[in-house]
C-alpha cells in the first residue's frame, strides 16, 4: 500500500500536540537537545514516559550514549526556544534560556522531567526512547505551546488578550466573582469554608515568608476557591476563562513591576472579611466586600498598559 506522504503529515498535523526541547549533555559535557513533539507518557507506575527521534539525525549516537535526558515541556511564548532546537547547524545553545549541570534542562518552562534511559526501540525509521522519570516540576501558571496543522498555538488562543485592557478585566472579574460569591454564601459547605480560610491563611504566609511571586498566585487561587464554593458547574466553566486571563496580565504585569508592587496591602483583611460573610450567610455583606476588594484592585493599577507578548 503507497501513502501520499504529503497529505499524510497533512492528517497527522490535525492532532495537537504540546512542543517539548529534550535535552542532554554531549561526550564533552556541553548541553545539547532538539525540539520534540512526539512525548508521551507511557506508565504512572513506574513513572515511564517516552519520545523518539529519526534515525538519520545527528544527535542519535549522542542521546544513546548519555543514557539520560530532560523533557521540557515549552510555554505558550517560547516559540524562539523551540525554533532554535529545531535548527539542524551546530548552534551553540549558551544563548538560549538553559540551566546547566548534570542534565541542562530550560528554565521557566511549563514542566520539566529529568528521566534515565530504560529502553530503546528501532521502528520504521525512528529509534523510541523509554525513559523513567526520576525527578519532575511544573509552573501551573503558564500555558503550554502547541503545534497545530504545522503552527503554534496557545491554548487558550480563542481569546485574543491584547484586545482587553486591565479596566475590562477587573469589570468582568468584579461581576462573575461576586455572582459566585453570592451563591457560596447559599451553598457552601464546611469543606468548602475551610479551604477559602487555608487559602486567606497561605496568602499571609507567603508574603511573611517573602515569596511574594507565589503569593500572588495564591491570591487568584483565593477566586478559584469562591468559584467551588458556589457549586456552579456551569459557572465553574465559564470561570476558567476568567482565570486563565487573570493569570496572563498577572504573569505580564511581573515584567514591568516588581512582585512586592503587586500587592494591595488592604487587600488581606478584605479577603477575611468575605469568607467571614460567605460562612455567615450574609449575603449584602459578601457584595459589599467583594465590591470593596475589586476598588482596590492591584489590577486597576495597571490600566494604562498594554498586555502583549513580548
């Protein structure tokens, strides 16, 4: 049976993927790597995973040899990470955003996993690497880099971001959070109650530790804690995007501000005072708190700037 081949990748771009740089150390410990899209997980127990590359590239007796390597899984605004690895010259990569050491692995991605080679498997004309993960971290608050019918994508690329200022997200913030609010004060239950006062609790204890970069993801976790306490699942959903845009100009705002600037500090008691409200029932006192919380909303702040990738 002869395919056509053309429109065969054609096929097999319909289905998006996520873009990783696998990465590793050549003979003479230099970083080295190549960008990816055939990573998957293989096994939760053991800790399997796998990708594979073509026989005719050069980096195969290197990867063969090393016996360990990174998987980096790229966030939606690398592009430029996976564009270099996917060059086929002999580009050094001490420019590019690489930690170096035992494994060199890429900083700030969505996930890395350091994994030791287990197996390998020659089929058609690609070796299939079986790795076991041995050590793994994720940033849960950026979004992955996809290929899509041979194009990046984000994720959430339905929603075109730089098309909203920071007044128009607080607006929508302020009206679907305080809906949600509202309906926790109805529904809440005592699981519910608790988690919204671990949440005003870690938010206090990030920022007495100093970690202000997590305390400020924190506090969008405190929303995302009201919104399960509604019990809306249709709310719930609608949210979501919510969430994702409010992690974005957060993420964005950190490059034009410091993290200790993020921050509003009446912003901790109002938080309190709305769980209070929530567990009390009170419903006109939680709109009034989450009135107050979003006048001063570090976001309004940040009005005057756009929000573009870079």
């Amino acid at each position: 049976m002869s395919l056509d081949l053309a429109r065969y990748r054609k096929a097999l771009g319909a289905f998006p993927t996520g873009v990783a740089v696998i990465t590793t150390n050549d003979p003479s410990g230099q970083p080295t790597g190549l960008t990816c899209n055939s990573f998957s997980s293989v096994s939760l127990e053991p800790p399997l995973v796998l990708w594979s590359l073509r026989t005719q590239s050069r980096l195969l007796p290197t990867f063969r040899a090393a016996k360990q390597f990174a998987i980096n899984v790229l966030r939606h605004d690398q592009h430029d990470i996976s564009a270099n690895f996917a060059r086929s010259d002999d580009k050094p990569l001490g420019d590019l955003d690489i930690v170096t050491g035992e494994l060199p692995t890429v900083r700030d991605c969505v996930a890395r996993f350091k994994c030791r080679t287990v197996s390998e498997y020659l089929e058609g004309d690609h070796v299939i690497f079986i790795g076991q993960v041995v050590e793994f971290d994720y940033l849960d608050e950026f979004e992955a880099l996809v290929f899509y019918r041979g194009t990046y994508k984000a994720i959430a690329e339905s929603i075109d971001r730089r098309a909203f200022s920071a007044k128009d997200i607080d607006e929508a913030r302020r009206h679907i959070y305080t809906l949600l609010a509202e309906l926790a004060s109805e529904r809440a239950g005592e699981a519910d109650l608790q988690a919204l006062e671990r949440g005003v609790d870690e938010i206090a204890g990030l920022e007495r530790e100093g970690k202000m970069k997590e305390r400020a993801y924190q506090a969008l976790e405190f929303f995302h804690l009201i919104a399960q306490a509604a019990h809306s699942p249709v709310l719930s959903t609608m949210v979501k995007t919510i969430e994702d845009i409010s992690k974005d100009v957060v993420t964005e705002g950190a490059r034009h501000m410091k993290w200790e600037e993020m921050r509003h500090p009446v912003l901790q008691k109002v938080r309190a005072d709305i769980v209070h409200a929530i567990k009390a029932a009170d419903k006109p006192r939680v709109s009034q708190k989450m009135h107050e919380y979003f006048r001063h909303s570090p976001m309004l702040l940040w009005q005057d700037r756009k929000f573009t990738a870079p």
